[in-house]
C-alpha cells in the first residue's frame, strides 16, 4: 500500500487483548462502556464501584454476554474517592493482570440544591470522587498503564465528563454548582494530564455526555420536564444512547482514536449548541 493508504482497518477499532478498568463501571454509562470494551474484544476487564454486591452482578451481566466475547469482566470494589480506596483497587488489578491499557476514570455523583442552602459537605463530596478521586485514580493507575504504553501503542485514559463543565448546569431549586465546577475542574485536568502523560505514551481524554436515562439523572430528568420534553429540546430529538457512549469510548481507545489527546468529546447531540452555551477554553461567549 502506498504512503497514505490505511492497509488494515478490520484491526483500526479493535481492542483484542487489552487489559481495562473502569470506575463507576456497575451500572450507567460505566456499564455500557464496559459492555463495549469486552465486546470489542479487551480480555479483561474490571468493574469497579463502592458495593461489591452491585460489582458482581454487573460482571454476570457481562460475562453471559458470551459467544458474543472472548474477555472477562472481574469484579474490584473499591471507592474512588478515598486514596485507600483507590490504592485497594490498584492492588486487586495487580492481583490479576501485569499491566493496564485503558483506564475509564468514569465514577461521579451529583448534588441538587438550592444556592442559600448549598451545602458544604455536598459540595466536599462531589469535588472529591469528580475530581480528586480521578487525578488520583490516574495517578495511582500510571505505573500500569506505562508498563506496556509504546510510541505505536499507547496506552488510554478516558474521563468521563459531562456537558455541565461546558455550560451552565442546573441552576435554581435543584442547582448543581459543586458537579457543574468539578466537571469543568476535570475536564482542564484532563488537558493537563494529557500534556504530562503523552510523554509516557498515554493518552487522556474527555467524554462530555449529555441527558443519558440512568440512576444519576432520573431524577434531573424528571425535575426537568421529563425525558420527552428534554429529547423534543435537542436538535437530534432524543436523549443519549448506550450506542452513543459505546463508539465513543472504543474509538478513543483504540488504534483509531491512538493520536487523539487532551480532547474532550461532547456527546449530546449539540443539545449546549442548541441552547448557546457551549464556551470554547480562551473565547468569550458572544
Ligand atoms: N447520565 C447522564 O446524563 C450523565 C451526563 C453527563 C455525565 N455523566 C457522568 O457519567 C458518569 C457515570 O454516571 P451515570 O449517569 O452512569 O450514573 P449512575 O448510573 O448513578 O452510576 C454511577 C456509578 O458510579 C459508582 N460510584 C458512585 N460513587 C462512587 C465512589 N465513591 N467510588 C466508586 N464508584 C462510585 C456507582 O456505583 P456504587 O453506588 O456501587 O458506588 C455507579 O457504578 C458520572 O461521572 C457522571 O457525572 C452522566
């Protein structure tokens, strides 16, 4: 093949043989990432949340996904917003595999409520598993991911996000000031991340979903006017998909996304278009 010919493309989205952990990786989007990886062909992959319980069910879910993979997802509870929590699920990986190629820093939880009543600890807790607990899941996570991290290989850091770093988030009687600043917090973590581990071939990027019907943002939803009125806003007509995450995520971590670092990925259908607000880092909305 010539200089600018691509002379394998069935191998430009696989991610046979790759070794994943996922935060937050129970249920949600964490989950139909997960179930993505696998399906892309990762040979292990571990699924990390605070309740054992929950971690378990999720890998039956996944493993009777079978003969559809040839991986397997492991259970590692452990709670990504304490150092030791973070450091235990290090170990457990350790236990089970020499090495990391892609680490989804997904875990995340939110808070609703008013300005004069917006509680301190709420905000505490938010800004450390949003964006403490992902600087140090990556860091700690660093080691494995340079054990097989090459110049043609590297290894992936995926963040997830979300649109309420970009633009306003909720505000009024369920406003979420703490979760609007720690994903903005994380998503310029992720820049700088990208620029300090690019070296050690790693990437780091950031996935910034939309509305998306899970556990988090049932609730949102609902206080929002509901799932139809919220789809009938967005210029696609619909709210996110398992799909939507999926393609996302395979696509930064595999051989096709290998040269993408420090971008973030808005998937809401251009739903903060839409409304005018998404700011780009260095322009004044105008
Ligand atoms: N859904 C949306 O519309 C949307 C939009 C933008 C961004 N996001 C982001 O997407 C990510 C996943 O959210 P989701 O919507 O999928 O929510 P979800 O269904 O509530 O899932 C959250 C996951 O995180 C785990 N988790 C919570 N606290 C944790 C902790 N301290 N340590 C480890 N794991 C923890 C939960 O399991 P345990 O309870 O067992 O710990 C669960 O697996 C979050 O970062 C969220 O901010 C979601």
């Amino acid at each position: 093949m010539g200089d600018h010919q691509l002379d394998d493309f069935p191998s430009l989205f696989s991610l046979k043989g790759k070794v994943a952990v996922v935060t937050g990786g129970s249920r949600g989007l964490g989950l139909s990432a997960a179930s993505a990886l696998l399906q892309a062909g990762c040979s292990k992959v571990f699924i990390s949340s605070r309740k054992r319980s929950a971690c378990e069910d999720a890998c039956k879910v996944l493993n009777s996904l079978l003969p559809n993979i040839s991986g397997k997802a492991i259970s590692a509870p452990a709670d990504a917003a304490s150092i030791d929590g973070v450091r235990s699920l290090v170990e457990q990986v350790s236990k089970e595999a020499d090495h990391v190629d892609i680490l989804l820093a997904n875990a995340g939880a939110t808070w609703g409520e008013a300005f004069d009543t917006h509680p301190d600890s709420a905000f505490a807790k938010v800004m450390d598993l949003n964006v403490r607990g992902v600087f140090n899941t990556i860091r700690e996570f660093a080691p494995l991911l340079q054990k097989r991290a090459t110049v043609e290989d590297p290894s992936r850091v995926v963040i997830t996000a979300s649109v309420a770093g970009l633009g306003i988030g909720t505000i009024g009687k369920q406003a979420t000031f703490g979760y609007s600043a720690s994903k903005a917090a994380v998503l310029h973590l992720g820049r700088n991340l990208a620029v300090e581990l690019g070296p050690r071939h790693i990437t780091v990027n950031s996935i910034c979903p939309g509305f998306f019907p899970t556990k988090m943002s049932n609730g949102l939803l609902k206080l929002s006017g509901g799932a139809e009125k919220i789809a009938e806003a967005n210029p696609m007509k619909r709210l996110g998909r398992p799909e939507d995450i999926a393609g996302v995520v395979v696509y930064l971590t595999s051989r096709a996304g290998g040269h993408v670092n420090g971008a973030a990925i808005e998937i809401d259908g251009g739903a903060l278009w839409a409304r005018g607000e998404l700011m780009e880092p260095g322009k004044a909305k105008l």
